[in-house]
C-alpha cells in the first residue's frame, strides 16, 4: 500500500475560506479513471485537480463530484501553488501541465500566480426563456461560448440578487450559465457568478475558466486589455484577466488548508 498525497487550496483568495476550494492530488503512477472521479466524489468540492509528472512537465487533469471537465483554472492554480509550496517544482520556475484543452502554463509574479489559458470565444444566441425564468432575471445580452451560456446585465445588484432554481436549470443542455454585469466597487471592471448543477456545481465559488469567456467580452466592451474582476459568490474571489493573442491570462492568489493522504 503506497500512500498518496491530497491537499484542498482555497484558491482566488489570499485567506482561507475563501475563494474556491480544490483538491489537488498528486499521483505516483497513472490511477484508473473511476479511482480519480471517486476521490472527487469524495472531496465533493467542486473541481479536484489529479497531476501525474510527465518529464520536466506535468499531466493535469481535473474532476467535479460527477464528471471529468475539459478546464479548470482554480485547480490549475491550486495545483502550481502546491508544486512550489512542497517543492516538487523548484520556486520561480514555469510549470508546463498537459491537459485535455492543451499545454497550459503557471507562472510565479510575486504573491500572485499567473496562469496561460486559451481564449473562449463568444457568439450571440437568443434567450433561453426557460433559463432566464429559472435564473429569476431577463438579461440584457445574450451569448453562447462553447458549452457555456453568458447572461449579461447592467446592473450589478441583478447579478448578486440572481437566486436560480437549481432543479430547474440542471436539466438544459449546457455545462453551465455564466452572469455578469459592470462592477460599481472601486478596483474592479466586472463582477460574475457562475451556475452549472448539469455537472454538479450549482454555484461555483470563483471559476477561472469562466474568465477565459468574460475576459475578450470585457476587453472589446471597456476597450482594456487588463483588469480586475470579483465573482460575487457567497466565498468570493478575485481574478486579474490580461487578454494578448488569443490566449488569456489569468492571475490569483491561493491558500493550502489543509494536507492529507491517502491509501492506495
């Protein structure tokens, strides 16, 4: 029996307790799948990231309590944040993570951790009635990005006020609903929720793949190629977005709470 080290990070955040919780695993040898999901399962946060040492690289992959995601930026951060923290990596290098959206990239600035992510372009689509009745709002604008929906508003307390109807909104066929509206807090340009219990998350606390959407909507809207974006979720969390040829790059802050093991 080999034991396995398991960490939860509150990434997003520079205090514990807030921001997005992820699990991040760091495995000895390739595990099955079924393994992985039941370990996720298990934490039931909403992402758990699963990293395999590739050479001077990594694999990365990540998993909520019912399925394997394709992106996942708070585990990413939270997995860069324990490479270094336990020294797996040394401090100051570029972490390189293999995964299923392709070679992303983790790098130290100072408190902060900078993550090259792709771009997630928009298109517009009519509105869902059906979702915008299950969200208790009608948006202003309406968009689809890849398995996404993008909901939106102009004004900010629309957004903190959303209360959706879970049972409700699982059943359409997307991943999930992103919200947004301009922030009117000093310090930030956007504000955003994110809601997806098709995959088991109703509310994700700070998703770091939702800003790879709302990021190149927000830089042709406020004409900026850098800002700083809040995800008003119970836990809240912080996200400095930087948009440069087709890529996105996406900057936070991370907290280890606790270390554990398991028996494999």
């Amino acid at each position: 029996m080999i034991s396995i080290p398991l960490y939860q990070v509150d990434s997003f955040t520079d205090q514990p307790f807030k921001g997005n919780p992820a699990g991040v695993c760091l495995l000895p040898k390739a595990l099955p799948d079924d393994w992985m999901q039941a370990v996720a399962a298990e934490m039931n946060l909403s992402e758990t990231a699963f990293l395999l040492k590739n050479g001077n690289d990594f694999d990365l992959r990540w998993f909520t309590p019912r399925t394997e995601v394709e992106l996942c930026g708070h585990a990413t951060l939270a997995s860069a944040h324990i490479l270094w923290q336990t020294e797996v990596v040394p401090i100051g290098q570029i972490i390189r993570f293999h995964t299923r959206s392709g070679l992303l990239e983790a790098m130290e600035k100072g408190n902060w951790i900078e993550l090259n992510f792709p771009i997630r372009h928009i298109h517009p689509v009519g509105e869902f009635e059906g979702i915008s009745n299950a969200l208790g709002a009608v948006p202003d604008e309406t968009y689809q990005s890849e398995g996404n929906l993008l909901y939106v508003y102009e004004d900010e307390a629309t957004v903190r006020k959303l209360a959706p109807d879970f049972s409700t909104l699982k059943h359409f066929d997307f991943h999930g609903v992103i919200v947004t509206s301009p922030a009117i807090s000093i310090g930030f340009d956007f504000i955003s929720r994110y809601f997806a219990p098709a995959i088991g998350i109703n509310e994700d606390p700070v998703t770091g793949s939702a800003h790879c959407t709302l990021a190149p909507y927000w830089q042709e809207r406020l004409h900026k190629d850098s800002m700083t974006a809040f995800q008003v979720s119970a836990r809240g969390g912080t996200v400095k977005v930087r948009v440069s040829n087709e890529r996105v790059y996406l900057s936070g802050q991370a907290v280890t709470v606790f270390t554990t093991s398991l028996n494999g």
